[in-house]
C-alpha cells in the first residue's frame, strides 16, 4: 500500500477529492510533527503511541586505529505499537 | 497529545463530530493492520514507513541452569520514519 493507495482510499472514505485528502494528510502530519518536535508524546488508540526519545551520547573505539570518537546524544522518533496491535501479529 | 486530542484535532480539520472522526480513525486502522497481516508495506509520504517483519528464530542459553532454550520466530510491526521527518528532530 503506497502513499497514492493510501491517499485514495482514505479519500474513499472521507467522500473528499484526493486534493483535499492529500492536503488534509500533509497538514494532519506537520500538526503531528509539530507535537513530536516540542517533546509530546502522541497516541492513537488501537494503534500505538509516537515518542521522539534522546539517545544517549557515548562513546565508541575504532578497532584499527584504537582512537576513542564520542558519538554525540542525538533526538529519534520511536514508535510502540499498542499492545492489542501486537496480538494481531501473532 | 492523547487520543482524545488528537481526534478533537482530526475533527476540528474535517469538520466533522468526534464520533464520524473516531469511527473513520477505527475503520481506517483496521484497514491498515489487514494490509499488515496481509505482509504489505505502508508508506506515508512525509511521515514514514510501516510493515511486519519477521524475527528470527534465536537460540538463548539460561545463564543459571545451562539449558538451551529456543525463542520461535515472532512477526513485529516496524516503523521507519522517512528521512525527511528524521532530519526534523536533529
């Protein structure tokens, strides 16, 4: 399912043009990024939960030349699905 | 940003009641968690990727008692923000 299958079926859905979903998908998302960017975890029921999570920095030694680099902490999106998700893989 | 939020929002953008908004959120992932048991990938332009993988079998040896245990192979959703959402959060 590509983004033009998804797009077209949630149109499906809505009864919208695939115009207005697009549209509706892109504002929806820089919404959700927007949330993520400012440290707020969002949840969706039945779905599973979005969390942007700091790695910690640390630090790592070349085998071959054997010089310490420090790997700087850095800012990941980390997604959970919800565990009622989960069961459905199973 | 919880459920409840992120419904009201949803509505609020398609002007429709919380309980249309709730009702297309529910079909719309039940749609989306068939095509992921079906082993199809999801992607969302600007957002990210979804698809079930597959684990592998592992074999793990119980420190204490010796005993070779095998781990069956599990099916778990993996998500893979797009790299225009990466670059977000740096």
């Amino acid at each position: 399912m590509n983004n033009k299958e998804f797009t077209s079926e949630l149109s499906r859905r809505l009864g919208y043009t695939i115009k207005d979903t697009s549209e509706l998908i892109a504002s929806l998302l820089s919404d959700m990024t927007q949330q993520l960017q400012e440290g707020n975890v969002i949840s969706v029921q039945g779905f599973g939960t979005f969390e942007v999570k700091k790695k910690a920095e640390r630090i790592t030694i070349n085998p071959t030349t054997k010089l310490r680099m420090l790997i700087p902490p850095k800012l990941v999106l980390n997604y959970r699905p919800s565990s009622a998700l989960k069961d459905k893989f199973k």
